[in-house]
C-alpha cells in the first residue's frame, strides 16, 4: 500500500485551477454588481458538484488498484 502523501498548498489539477479562477471571476462580478451573487451561488453549486465528481472517480480509481491487487495476489481471497 502507498504512503499517503502530505497534500501541496497549490492546486495540482487543471479542475481544481479552473475552479478557483471560475470562482474568483464570481466574486468579483459580485463586488461590482449585487446582480453578481446569483453567479456566485451557481459557480460554488458547480464547484461543489465537479469537486463530487472528482472525489468519486478518484475513489473509484483507487478501489480499481486495491481490486487488480487482491486479484493478483495467488492465494485466497480474505474473509472478513
């Protein structure tokens, strides 16, 4: 099993950057304009459902890797 990595500061995925850029761009019509803070509660409702998305393919990802490795293994399956 890997080691779990401390988390970088800044973002490492391209998602992640558009996201806050996506955000940032929000709150600053927001500023300017009230008419903004209905673009800022549609950037963060985008924002929280990529960031789900993203969470569930890395998860799935990451139960694809422990499945290849427990199929790989040459002795039997554990009971739990």
């Amino acid at each position: 099993m890997e080691p779990r990595t401390r988390r970088s500061f800044f973002p490492s995925s391209i998602y992640t950057v558009f996201l806050i850029l996506l955000n940032l761009a929000a709150f600053s019509v927001a500023v300017v304009d009230a008419k903004g803070l209905v673009l800022v509660v549609l950037s963060l409702m985008y924002t929280v459902h990529m960031r789900v998305q993203l969470t569930q393919r890395e998860e799935q990802r990451r139960t694809n890797e422990l499945l290849e490795e427990l199929l790989d293994g040459s002795g039997p399956l554990p009971r739990g």
